[in-house]
C-alpha cells in the first residue's frame, strides 16, 4: 500500500495527464474539465487503461458526452444555464466550430437568445449568419485584435473572485483558448469555475 505514493496526488497527476488527452480529441475546451471529472470516478486503473489505449478513451468520452447532454437537457432555462444550453444546442448542429459560433450568439440579448433555444429554425438561421461572419477572414482577425483586450479583462475580474491568489496566471492560460471559447467561459460560471480549477491543478502540478 505505500508504494505508489497517496492516492490524492496520483490522482491528481492521472487527472491531469488525462485532461490533456480529452482536450486534443474532438472535445471542446469548455467541455474537457467535466468530461475529465467524470472519467476520473471510474478510478485510477480504469483511468490508466485509457491513458494508453487512444480507442478505449474516444469511447469513454463519447459516453460520457452522452451523459453530460442528457444531464443538461433536463435544466431549466434559468439565467446562468442560458449559455450552457445555446452551447449544447450549436454543438448538435455545429461541432466544429461550436465554441466560437456560441460566443458571437452570447452576444445577443437574453430573450432572443431563448426565442432561438425554442425554433429550431430562428437558431439554424442564426448559426448560419454567425458561420457566414466567421468564414469572412477581414471579421475573424478583428474579433481577436480588438476584443481580446477587453474580454481578457473581464475574465481576470471573474478568475479573481474564485481564485484571488493565481487570477494573472490562471487567466493567461485561459485566454489561450480561442475568443469564442472564452466568452462562452465569461458566460457560464459553472464552466469557469471547473476551467479555473483544472488550471490551478496543472499551476500545482508543474511548480511542485
């Protein structure tokens, strides 16, 4: 039993060598913290068989995606769930671009933002407005010049109110993410807060 170290610091490390692997499938960013979550309570010897076996991860993943959808379904449409929903509603139309297509319709106010979670067809409208600003190559390197700044900012006054101490660092690996990414974090405190918490672990991890 004493081989091997305690268990909360191998898990810790198994947990973050797993979210590496999630976050490099076809998984957004937003997602990966709480895919890692649920992965990691299948334990450690489960965890390790994915570790070294791509094909066995790709199909945990997948379940757990599953799990997540249906979890989220079955929400309301309260205030902080908004995003979350959009979010998942894009992604069954949109993977690819998921994260940014969410984060340019984040912009719109809260009540065309629920109009559009109940028309399929307002929201395959809206998502194709939104695909034909990201295919125009003048709008995307503006999106990441000009707001950046700005919604670095913000996103520092969030991190700070979870994690005083780390807000600078935590908030310079978050905003390596891509601008959609980020505003969909900006707009989900849930995801913010799993996002903010995977990044101190990996901050612990690298400086012990």
């Amino acid at each position: 039993m004493q081989s091997g170290g305690p268990l909360p610091e191998r898990r810790d490390v198994l947990g973050d060598h797993l979210y590496s692997l999630v976050i490099s499938l076809d998984v957004t960013a937003n997602e990966a913290g709480q895919l890692t979550g649920m992965l990691l309570e299948m334990g450690n010897d489960k965890v390790l068989k994915m570790l070294q076996d791509k094909h066995l991860l790709q199909a945990n993943v997948k379940e757990a995606q599953s799990a997540l959808k249906r979890h989220t379904d079955c929400k309301g449409f309260e205030n902080e769930e908004l995003a979350e929903k959009l979010y998942q509603r894009i992604e069954d139309q949109e993977q690819e671009n998921c994260a940014k297509l969410t984060g340019m319709l984040l912009e719109l106010n809260c009540e065309v933002i629920k109009k559009l979670l109940s028309s399929n067809k307002e929201l395959e409208t809206a998502i194709s407005k939104a695909k034909a600003c990201l295919d125009n190559d003048e709008n995307r390197s503006s999106v990441s010049d000009r707001e950046k700044e700005r919604i670095g900012d913000d996103l520092f006054d969030l991190v700070f109110e979870i994690n005083p101490d780390f807000a600078a660092k935590i908030t310079g690996m978050l905003l390596e993410m891509d601008i959609g990414s980020v505003k969909v974090l900006l707009s989900c405190p849930k995801r913010l807060k799993e996002k903010v918490d995977v990044a101190y672990k990996a901050l612990m991890q690298s400086s012990s």
